[in-house]
C-alpha cells in the first residue's frame, strides 16, 4: 500500500468515520480506522459495532487528483492520534506507505512511523440484501431525525424506547419516539413508487445522531435499504450500516387526544423565552415544574422554588376556552423542547385536561408533526 | 434599596466578580454576590475567601444616567441563577427592590422573587494600609502573569510553590515561578520613584490568573499596594484583594547556568510546530520525552513510543557547538510552553550540558525573561 494524497479531503473523511468510533471499545481493534485503497478509491471503515461507516475519497474529485494511488492495500490505524498527526503534518499533499502493518508518513521535513493492527483481525461489515429500499429527500430526513431523537428514552430505561419508530405503510412513513413522558411524531407522505412497501422498524438514537450529524446541512437525497434487523443508509460517498433494536414498539395513537378544552395560539420565540426565564426558578428541581394559566388571550407562567424564590410572567396569547380559566402544571424543559423542535413562527397548544397529555403544533399544520407532553400532577 | 440599573453594566460586573466564586464554597454565603447601593454607585463584592472582588458601577458613566438610584441598601443574592435571570431579562433597563432579604426583578412583563442570603452575615473584607505600594503598566503586568504563571507547582506540591515569587528592590521587579523541573523569570526594571522600595511576596496562582483575565485586553495602570501578608490590586473600577501564600521562596538564582557547551537560533513558529508534531508519538507518556540532536547548523527532533511508533523531523537552525553534535532528551510541553511564554519570533535555546538545566530566551533580548528546562535522564 502506498499513495500521496491530498490532506484536506483526507482529513475530512478521517473526521467524518471517527466520531463513530468508542474511544472505550472493548475490542481493541475498532479504536482503529481501516484504510482500503483500491485502484480508483481510499475507502475508510470505522465501527463501534451497532453503527459502522464507510466513507469513500476517490481517486479524482471535479477533474481533480486527490489521490495518487501507487499499490493497493488495507490497514488499520489508532484514530485518534492517527488523526493528529495528518491534521499537524505541514504539507498540502502526504504521502503514506504500508511497511508489515505499520505505516510511514511523510510531510515535509516530518516524517512518523504509526504502528496499526492487523487488517485481517478487522471485522467484516454485514451485508445487506438490496431488495428493500425507500428514498428521502436529505433536507426532510434531517427534519425527521430533529424532530423526533430528542423524544427517546435515555439509557437506562426500556431498550426499546432508547430508538426512533420508523414505520411505512400506504405510502405514509411515521417517525415515533416516547420516553413514556411525552411523545413526538412526524409524518411524511411518499410518492407513488412507495405504495407496495412496508416496515416498522427501531432505530437507535445515537445511529440517527451520527448520521444527523453528517447531513444537517446537506442536499439530494438518502437512499435507506431494510431489513428485518439493520438498515444501510446511503448519503452521496458515505454508506451507514445500523443493527436496530428488536422488539414491538408500543402503539401510541391511542395516546393523542382528540378533544380539546382550552386551546391558545402564540407566537413560538415570545412563548419560549417567557418559559425559559420562568423555568430559571424550577430548572433546578428534578420535575422543572412550571405552571400555565390560560384566561382569555392571556397566558400566566410561573414558577415557585422553596430555595431560590418564584417567578411569574404575564403574555398576550389568543385562546379559546370552555371556563373562564384553564390552570396546568407542566415541565419546563419538555415544552422548551417541543417549541424547539416544531421550528416555526406560531404554536398552537391544546389542551383536554389537567390531567391528560396535551397537544403542541405549528399554528398554521404546515407540518405533520405532533408534540405530546403529559402534564404534572402537584397534589 | 430600589433601584434601576441598565443591563449590559449590571450584567458585566456581575459576570466579572463571579468569576472568584467557589460553587462548592463550604461557607454558603460566599455562593453569593453582595450589591451594595450608595448614593452614587453599585459596589459588587464576590470572594472565595483568598480572593476577594470589588466591582463598583458609577451611577452616571460618560454622563449617562446608568443607575437611578432609589433607596441604598444591601443585599446577598445566589450569583448563578441571579446572573441568568439578569441575562435573561427581556428588556433594557431592570428595576430592583429588596424586600427583607429576598430581592423582586422587573423587566417587562416578568417577575421575579429571588431569596437571598443575610447581607450582616456576609464577611467584610479586609482593608489594607495604604502605606506601600506601586504601579506598574497594565500591558506589562498582563506578560508578567503570563510569563510565570503557567510554572508554578500544580496542587499537589510544595504550596510555597504554587505562587509567583514577585520581590522588588533597587527598582528590579522580579516574578519568578517554577515547579522544581522548570523555570519561568521575568524582570522589569520600575522608574526612580521606586527606587526607595522593596518586598519579597509569593502571590497564589489562582488570583493572578483571575486578575489576569480582566487586564488581558487593558489598558493604563495597575497599582499594587502591598503588605506582609496581602496585597490588594486597583484597576480602573475594580479592587482585587488576595490573601498572600506565607513562606520563604527558594533562592533560585544558582540555577541558572552560565556556561554553554551549545547554543542554537530558530524561528519560534516553526520550532514549535515540528515539535508539537514529533510529541504527537510522546505526549501520552507520562515525561513526554523527545530527542534534540543538534549538530552544525542543523536539529533532529525525535521521539519513540512502544505503543504508537516513532517520530522524526530535520529543520535548519543556527547553531553554535563545542563538538560536532549534542544530544538532550526533554519534555516536549515544557518546550512548547517555555516557547509560547517567550512569544517571539525568534528563540534561542541554550545547553550547559546533557543533564543540566537549559535555558530558553528571545534571541533578540529585547525582553529580560528566561525559561530554565531541566532535561530528562533517559539511561
């Protein structure tokens, strides 16, 4: 294995498949990067065995030699400082050279012996059939991913609530996530060539969080093969293989309510930042329990801490009640996040009891999404 | 007390003297910020019971009315939450009012009660006599803090060693620090008025880095009074008292040597870089051991590590030698540090002999500072 090599694009890729790496990994060898370079490409392989990324550089980019290839090979590199050492080296172009299972950099006057491990010990990434597949336009299913991650379970609860619900059926694809306090989901209605297809799969948070974080600011589209148990998620050079969880995820339609008696409509950054600085006096208590009154077109937030004091906001909201007044107890940071991920100018909130989940939405429905929150009990 | 105050003053100087607060302070009251209103200022007052803050805001700033001014009084208030209710106020001007020892904000639509502490039970500070002191340029003091105060001693050594010596006689300032492997001392000669005045002080690393984030970016004078065991630091509205480390600090001036067997001149920029690359192999090392191989007009820097693998880069240097080559072994964040602390373009680095201390030094002189590196025994 020998080749030069232009940094810059080197770098990128070696960033890009490295965040996925356990820097704690059991298993010695995925703390590494494997390097393949083929006759026309370098590709780089980085695993924490739940979530493997392929990231390919070819050999020409827009006319361009990025890669002046000289023998073909495989290695494997300790990333972190492997890394380091090509985003320090002091020259545009770096030239690397495979000797036994070490390699030689050279860059400029510097020049580093990196020992790597045995390219045969690394493991094989699963195949996966290519019968089963859907596409995505990437602005929307970055969306999907904002929209819904932030509404899993943290770690040590259900394994099952720990991913996103990703469902298609009749051309309707539904993202789900619960940690059983409230819920978030989003549709999104496919075209026509989707309409025999059919899953309902898992997905686990951090899979979604790597691959986010590669196309938040992306373009085109993602192309997503399924299986029973794992799904590849193709994205312009890269490839992600992601184990799912196994399961049945609960069916939570049954957790929307559907008759309302109080409704209030206001503007979303207004409403945040009020809630925000109420929620400085109960932030720090374990449930942040801030508390709405809902009169006509207006909306008091307050809060009230035994050690640091109370807070209380008024605001000018438009609303529609059944009684004079509509009182509710309600976690601080689960309505920041829901205002957060719904992302447009107005909010609807609707509320069917003190003691049931409520509804947050964008005003205008332009988005299929759903935010339910289950509210306090405080007596 | 009641009073107005606009927020980007209050909330500066509320950011400031928060900054010497410990959050786990064993005595709770030091978890709190003092305000005390006269009839024409607000005196902020932090301390962590070594360092002690003064912040004061003047009522008319450039002939702006910045604090209408009610009712003086006195009050304790918890500084995080305080601090982010301030931040987070949605308008430009607050209004605040005591209530026994609870404190209401007001700005715009929002309310806040906030608890706070007994302002009696606060400590007062100590006062010092005015009877010694002198000034020294903002500019020059911010380098002197710099200089040294990255050699002092980390917690777990001799404490005499966790501060800057600062002694002044015959009008030589001098600040030396050093954690017993290396060495950091700058001198700035005072003019005349100083020539009748002389201490010998060991100020605590931790107030000086303090102090040193505020003048980083200022301007004219600081003026330092002194006493046996504290000293207290004016500059502009903001009074800094610090509880001084008692002790002997060693007499240090024997190790600097003054014969040289080897001496080379390299640009600052790209002697740093090569070595920050060859450390690359060492740093995880508990000596971070790299090799200098001098020979004419010409360094080899190398390291070696069982793990990662080996590192190696020739750079061209102006050298002076006794023999044909000379070899040392050293701690490659030593070097990198002892280089940054000079901050000049050109360094010139001085051997006396394979085991005995080094020195670093601008190759201009045009600054009285020098590094002494002790070497590290590799057989």
């Amino acid at each position: 294995m020998k080749f030069t090599i232009q940094k810059s694009y080197f770098l990128e890729g070696l960033n890009h498949v490295s965040r996925v790496i356990a820097p704690h990994s059991i298993l010695e060898i995925l703390k590494g990067i494997k390097l393949e370079l083929t006759d026309n490409k370098l590709i780089l392989k980085a695993s924490d065995s739940l979530v493997s990324v392929e990231y390919a550089i070819n050999q020409y980019i827009d006319d361009k030699e990025i890669i002046t290839i000289e023998d073909e090979g495989q290695v494997v590199l300790p990333s972190r400082n492997f890394i380091e050492i090509i985003r320090k080296a002091p020259t545009d172009f770096i030239e690397i050279e495979k000797v036994s299972n070490n390699i030689l950099v050279y860059s400029g006057n510097s020049e580093f012996n990196i020992k790597g491990y045995d390219p045969e010990e690394y493991p094989e990434f699963p195949v996966i059939s290519k019968d089963n597949s859907f596409k995505l336009d990437t602005k929307i299913f970055n969306d999907v991913i904002r929209e819904t991650v932030f509404c899993t379970a943290p770690n040590d609860q259900r394994p099952i609530l720990e991913g996103v619900n990703l469902s298609l059926r009749n051309k309707i694809l539904t993202a789900t996530a619960t940690d059983s306090y409230r819920l978030s989901r989003r549709v999104v209605i496919l075209n026509e060539e989707n309409s025999e297809k059919e899953f309902n799969l898992i997905i686990p948070r951090k899979a979604l969080q790597y691959f986010q974080k590669m196309i938040e600011n992306g373009q085109g589209e993602v192309e997503i093969f399924y299986e029973n148990n794992r799904i590849v998620l193709y994205y312009q050079n890269v490839v992600y293989t992601v184990l799912l969880i196994s399961g049945n995820y609960p069916n939570t339609d049954k957790l929307i309510p559907t008759n309302f008696e109080c409704t209030l409509v206001s503007n979303s950054r207004e409403f945040f930042n009020a809630v925000d600085r109420v929620s400085l006096m109960s932030r720090e208590d374990k449930d942040d329990i801030i508390k709405l009154i809902v009169s006509e077109n207006s909306l008091e937030i307050s809060s009230q801490s035994k050690e640091l004091g109370s807070a209380v906001e008024e605001m000018n909201v438009k609303s529609m009640l059944e009684d004079d007044k509509f009182e509710i107890s309600v976690s601080g940071k689960y309505l920041k996040d829901a205002v957060n991920a719904i992302a447009s100018e107005e909010i609807i909130i609707k509320f069917s009891g003190e003691l049931t989940a409520f509804i947050v939405q964008p005003s205008d429905y332009h988005r299929d999404i759903i935010e339910l929150i289950l509210p306090v009990r405080t007596y």
